[in-house]
C-alpha cells in the first residue's frame, strides 16, 4: 500500500463543474503539498498545507491533520485546469517529498 | 523571471553514450534535487545535494551520477544510459530545511529519449 493514496486516479468533468480530488496519507508529515504538472511540462506548486485551509482563486485546499486527508476543490472548472495533480509529502523530520501517483483530470469544453 | 532552468528541454542520445544534464537556479536555494519520471508514474528521487553534501538514494543505479560545483549549477551525469533510462528529468530547489516544511521548486524538466 502507498504512503499517500490519491483518488481519483482519472477524472473527466465538464466546463464549469466542481473538482474535488481527494488524498489520504499514512506516515507522519511537517507539510502537505498539492503540484500542477501540464502535460510534458514541469511541476508547479500550488499549495503547501499544514493546517486549515488555503485558497487560490478558483483553488481551495483542505487539510485535516487528524484524518490524515487533505481534498483539492476547483471551482468552475475550465478546459486550462487539464493536467495531473499530484499530492506529496513531507515527513516530519525530513524534507523529502514522497508522491502519490496522481490524478489526471481533463475538462472538456 | 526564470527561476529553475533546465538545458536542454529535449535530449537524444544514443545507448551507451555518456549524457549529461544541466540545472541552475536564480534562488539561492540550499538544496537540489534530481528526479526521474516515467510516463504516467510519480516523480522517483535518484538524489539531492544540502549544500556540497551529496545524498543519493538507496535505490539509484551507479548509472547515475551528480556534480554540484556551486550553489547555482547542478548536473546530472548518465555514464552509459540504456533505453530503460529515458525519462522525463526534473530538477527542483528548496531554501535550507530545519527552517520548517519547505516547498519545492521544480524546473521544466528535459526529456531524454535513448536511441
């Protein structure tokens, strides 16, 4: 089983719908992190997460340190939004990053 | 505004020929890391520098090799890389850890196709 678990691993949504891509980890962590990768590009990060919660423009992370859960919420979703994300780690102790395996999303237009 | 810069973007080389990859940072940043990603997988850590220390993962094939010459400038060596090795290859910076959770700062990535 991995340290951090993603779902969905796909998602198809239509332009203007609500997102939410869920992960759930098992180790202990300093930091949740969320990453944009578009395809055959780079990582962008778009949020860093030890509590509560954080907001973006259309973007809102969640985290809940007891459950060991944090959700992912796009609003309005928009063609441009296309691409995986992926949630990562940080360990206590350490400042390596340990992946979950990503959720493609794709909105159609 | 460039901040994690990665040369080149695209890089074929042939099987067995020495091959290396460039990174250089505009952020001061203590650390840097290199990753291997394969298609629809997670990036995988083949190692990272704190400083001039190297840190190489347990898993990483003596394949590949780091250099770190300054703060600015990190490079991935691949002395005999096989077909198995190409990869989209990214680099990514952090500021001192010790400091509190530290977010990542990734480059484009260079895609290495092994012919």
């Amino acid at each position: 089983k991995n340290e951090v678990e993603q779902s969905p691993q796909n998602l198809t949504a239509q332009e203007g719908e609500f997102i939410t891509i869920n992960c759930s980890y098992s180790v202990g962590i300093s930091a949740l992190h969320w990453l944009q990768q578009h395809p055959g590009g780079g990582i962008v990060s778009l949020f860093m997460l030890s509590s509560g919660k954080k907001k973006h423009g259309r973007l809102i992370a969640t985290i809940n340190i007891q459950e060991k859960h944090s959700s992912l919420h796009i609003t309005a979703s928009h063609p441009r939004d296309s691409a995986v994300y992926i949630c990562a780690v940080a360990t206590s102790g350490t400042y390596k990053y340990i992946f979950g395996t990503g959720t493609r999303l794709k909105v159609l237009a | 505004d460039a901040m994690v810069i990665q040369n080149p973007r695209y890089q074929v080389t042939q099987f067995g020929k020495p091959v290396t990859l460039s990174c250089s940072q505009t952020l001061n940043h203590n650390v840097m890391y290199w990753y291997q990603q394969k298609s629809s997988q997670a990036p995988k850590l083949l190692f990272h520098y704190y400083d001039k220390d190297f840190n190489n993962e347990a898993d990483t094939p003596d394949n590949f090799q780091s250099r770190r010459p300054n703060t600015s400038f990190c490079f991935l060596d691949i002395r005999s890389p096989g077909l198995g090795d190409a990869a989209m290859y990214l680099c990514a910076t952090s500021s001192l850890p010790g400091q509190g959770p530290e977010t990542q700062y990734f480059g484009p990535g260079t895609r290495l196709l092994v012919l």
